[in-house]
C-alpha cells in the first residue's frame, strides 16, 4: 500500500480512499461528488466515503465507533478520529498491516502535507467504514 498525502485541508477521506484503492488522489476525488470543492470546505462523511469506495469497486459499511465496539480493526478499515486540540476538525486514517497510513503526518509543522505510516492511531475513533478489500494490497 502506497501512502497518499492529502491535497487539501479537508482532503484526508479522499486520500485515504485513494491509498486503499491504489490510485491517486486527484483520480479518487473524481469518485466524491463536489469532490474538489468538499476538500478545500466542508471535508466528507460516511455515506460519501462509502460512495466513493463503491465507484472505485471496493464494497464498504460505516458505523459508529460505539456500533463497531471492541472488536479488531484489520487492514482496510477507515477511522475517524474525534476533534481534538491537535485535529480541530477530527482526522480520518487508514489501517494497514504495518500500521495507520496517516494522510498528513506532519500536520503541525509547516509546508506540504506529507503522508506516513505510525504505530498508533492518534485519537480516539468516532467512525469506522469497513472494507472488503483483498489484503494482499495493503502491505
């Protein structure tokens, strides 16, 4: 799995998509309706992300992280992170098998977001969009 900085400030789903799906980011955005806008705004919500996943032939559900419960999040799955001080506007990630492919992992430093993998994820989950996704790609 190839990490994907997101492009806009509001612009982690699509990058996380766009990782999971193995394209790039400008191709997954085209999946978002108002795609381009959104990202620069608004940001995106479930029903979006599992939109977009759908044109992009990737089978997907959302849930809250309480729906969700305790059980193990495997590779493929999307989370969003609640609003905090460091992620004002909260933060989607992607889990991978060799950790949490963060969009823009040097958020509060200045300059282009560059994207990475770490070990953990960095707040507390409010939303999980499974996947159903060949786990061979996302190493």
């Amino acid at each position: 799995m190839k990490a994907v900085a997101q492009e806009a400030p509001m612009g982690c789903a699509v990058a996380c998509t766009a990782s999971l799906a193995g394209l790039s980011y400008k191709e997954m955005r085209r999946f978002y309706v108002k795609g381009s806008i959104k990202d620069r705004t608004t940001g995106f919500y479930n029903k979006d992300i599992v939109s977009a996943l759908a044109k992009a032939n990737i089978e997907a559900r959302g849930s809250t992280a309480r729906t969700f419960g305790k059980r193990k999040m495997k590779p493929g799955t999307i989370v969003f992170i609640t609003r905090s001080k460091k992620f004002p506007e909260g933060h989607f990630l992607l889990k991978a098998t060799r950790g949490w492919m963060n969009p823009w992992l040097n958020l509060s430093k200045k300059g282009k977001p560059i994207a990475g993998f770490q070990n953990r994820l960095p707040g507390k989950a409010e939303w999980v969009i499974t996947t159903k996704i060949n786990s061979n790609i996302l190493h």
